[in-house]
C-alpha cells in the first residue's frame, strides 16, 4: 500500500473556490451539484473556467449508494482540472482514515469503519455481504483490491488540508493549542468537533488559536459533525458545510469579498444510504471519538515507517 506523504495544499489567492463536505458515496447529487455550478459539462467534463478550485474537505467515502463512482468522479475532475489551470482538492476525512486504516489491518479501525457506513463502500466495490461477513479485514482488503484496484491508492493521495487566502479547509476543524506541523500530521483535525465550533475562544483572536493566526488564517470551512443547513460559528469566521442532517448535499461559492457570511449554497437531496448502520450506542460513538484518532496516528506513523513503500521520502 502507498503510504504516501501528501503535502497540504495552497490555492492561489485569485481563484474562485467552490467547497463541498461529507459527500459520502452521493454521486448523483454531486454530479447535479457540479453542472449547476457550471464545474462540469452535461458529461460529467470538468469545465470550469481557469483558476478555479474546488475543494472537498473529507468523507467522500460510506453510507451512500455509490462510493466507488464518487472517488473516481472526483479523482477524474483533478486530473482535469490540473491541466485546464484549475485545482481540485481532495482532503481525508475521517472516514478515509476508517477505510483505509480498516481495510489495512487494524482491528479496532476495521470495527468503526464497519459500524459507520463502511458496507455501503463494500457494496459499491462489487462485494455482496456474505463476502464480507465473518472476512478477516485481510481477505476482504485483498477483495477489495480485486475488484476495484484503484480504490485505496486514490485514497492515499487525499491531502491534510488545504488554504486559500486566509481560509483553512479542514474535515473536523483546527486543533486549539496545536502547533501546524502536529495538526497535519496527526488525526486530531478530522474528529475534532465542538471543541472547535462550539469554543468560547473565539477563532483566530483567543491564545488556543495562535499558531494559525500566525500562520495568517482567520477563518475556517469545515464539516465532520451533521447539520440541517450550512451553519456559521466563531462570529461567521467558521462555516460547516456538512448537511448531511438536513438529507441534501451541499456546494458552496465562497464570497469574493472574502467573507464566509457572502458564500452562496447550491443543495441537492441526498438519496438513501446503501445499507443501514448496525446500531451503534452513543457511549460506543463516545468511544470512537476519544480514541481513535491516537490509533489512527499510530496505524499511519506505522505505514509511512515499512521500509516497502515505494515512495517512501522518510517524512
Ligand atoms: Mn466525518
């Protein structure tokens, strides 16, 4: 498995962003979100003009009805859009860390990738669920592989986070009292939740956010914890776009006068999800939350440490 080092990504202070969230296997709607914002032809072509970006903080992975088709649509739309003077942005999600952490052989990943949404992804590989129930994560990851041989390499390419002026696009939000180096590095930034929407430290201003005001960000797009629409915290410096509680999916155009307060929303209904969760008990999501993202971290430093991967640049 590539266990790459991907840097964060840097989109240039004059493009138009577009940003989207907790996508989760939605291809149609994503597919209806991007024509309407004129980011693709009638045929799925990326046709935005120069210098436009969009950028997808996370979760494209899970619960929906077609995870594999999104992953390639999007991972399509970068490649053209690379060349046509664009950039798409792709950034990990926690639920890229619960597929490829699960389906890379650890145990405790593999259960939460299983309890959240993860058949929904072994659906849309071509897998049926006898394949998976009772499978080692050993058997099922060389299945997958099979079946859809892309699937974890196109993960691995997904970035930390991206900036773009003086906004950080990142899945759960910045990590308070963190240095930049550690909250790229580590996990913490695609769980974290109310501890950065919900903190009476106002962002960037109070002491738990020095390191990124001085890194010049002051506001933030993020997603990872549901909502009924596109929902602003930190005196509208911070913007969740993670619809997923009000049943659609949303495209966001950021204000030109940057401001987060002039974003303008394109929302699709969602569809169903594939399969339903197993019940799962808010203590057990307690649990998920709280721990694990150190195992997480530790699976990750793990990978980008075996001494087979091609590639491997030591960071
Ligand atoms: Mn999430």
């Amino acid at each position: 498995m590539a266990a790459l080092y991907v840097p964060p990504i840097q989109i240039p202070d004059g493009f138009t962003v577009w940003s989207a969230t907790d996508w989760h296997g939605q291809l149609r709607a994503a597919d209806r979100l991007l024509h309407a914002a004129g980011l693709t032809d009638g045929a799925d072509r990326w046709t935005a003009p120069p210098a436009t970006a969009l950028v997808v903080t996370g979760d494209v992975v899970d619960r929906g009805p077609d995870t594999v088709g999104l992953v390639r649509r999007l991972a399509s739309l970068r490649a053209q859009a690379t060349l046509a003077g664009g950039c798409v942005a792709l950034l990990w999600g926690n639920h890229e860390a619960q597929v490829l952490g699960g389906l890379g052989g650890d145990a405790r990943i593999f259960r939460a990738l299983m309890t959240f949404g993860g058949g929904a992804t072994l659906l849309s590989v071509g897998m049926r669920p006898d394949e998976w129930e009772g499978r080692s994560p050993a058997a099922i990851a060389a299945r997958v592989d099979e079946l859809a041989p892309d699937l974890l390499p196109t993960l691995w390419t997904f970035a930390p986070y991206a900036r773009w002026r003086d906004v950080l696009f990142v899945h759960g939000g910045p990590v308070p009292f963190c240095e930049l180096d550690r909250f790229e590095r580590s996990v913490d930034r695609l769980w974290i939740r109310d501890a950065f929407f919900a903190s009476p430290d106002p962002f960037p201003s109070a002491a738990a956010w020095t390191s990124y005001r001085k890194a010049g960000l002051g506001q933030v797009v993020f997603g990872h914890t549901p909502v009924e629409r596109p929902t602003w915290s930190h005196a509208g410096r911070a913007l969740n776009l993670d619809t997923w509680r009000g049943q659609h999916v949303t495209l966001a155009r950021l204000g030109m006068g940057q401001e987060l307060r002039e974003a303008v929303f394109l929302a699709e209904p969602a569809e169903p999800r594939a399969m339903a969760d197993a019940p799962v008990t808010s203590e057990e999501i307690r649990l998920f939350d709280t721990d694990l993202p150190a195992i997480v971290d530790a699976w990750v430093a793990g990978e980008r440490r075996s001494p087979d991967v091609p590639g491997h640049n030591g960071t």
